[in-house]
C-alpha cells in the first residue's frame, strides 16, 4: 500500500477530515476534531495510527514494521512502515481500528453509529 492508497481508505470513513496542524511534513486525519492516523511526509513510507494499548502491543511483537510511534504517545500509538507491512488488509484493519478507538472516545452525542 502507498501513502495515496491509505489516505484514500481514512477519507472514505464517514466524517473524516485531513489537515496539517503541525508543519508541512504531517497530514491527519481526523474524525470530528480528533485525530485517527497520520502520515509522515517526509518518509512517504511511514504512517502513524492510533491504537487499543493491548493490540498496540500484540502488534509490536508479531510485525517487525509496526513500533511505537515516534514523538506520539506510545502507548496508543503505532507507526507503521509501509515498505515492511505489505498485508493491504491488516493495514485496512487497523485504519478501522483506529477510526473506532477514537469513535470510542468522543462524548455519545458525537459519535458515529458504526
């Protein structure tokens, strides 16, 4: 999967939204205000996804190309290496996941029935 593929999977999840708050190197993408996943621009081959703590670790051990995401609250977030983790439907996995984990977290008003 390139970086084109990928944030064309995150925007087709409802109510999600992209900008650059930080520099011109990081693109987000959010839903409703919140941010889900990041892609690092300056390394087209790294994306940053946020992430359940409990899977955030089970996938760190079983895929060499998923680690702590660096400058990101490792706890709950992966950065993913592209180039390393060529499975199109775990990266779509988990692109849900993390649109889900950040569902979780909005007030009940605001969230989207999935």
């Amino acid at each position: 999967m390139d970086i084109e593929d990928f944030r064309t999977l995150c925007l087709s999840l409802p109510f999600t939204t992209e900008d650059m708050p930080f520099d011109d190197t990081v693109l987000v993408f959010r839903l409703k205000g919140k941010i889900f996943a990041a892609i690092i621009l300056d390394k087209p081959q790294l994306v940053v996804l946020k992430c359940d703590e409990e899977k955030a670790l089970d996938l760190r051990e079983n895929h060499s190309g998923i680690e702590p995401a660096h400058h990101w609250n490792k706890k709950y977030w992966n950065q993913i290496h592209l180039d390393q983790v060529t499975n199109n439907n775990l990266i779509q996995e988990l692109i849900q996941h993390a649109y889900q984990e950040t569902n979780k977290k909005l007030p009940k008003k605001d969230r989207v029935a999935l």
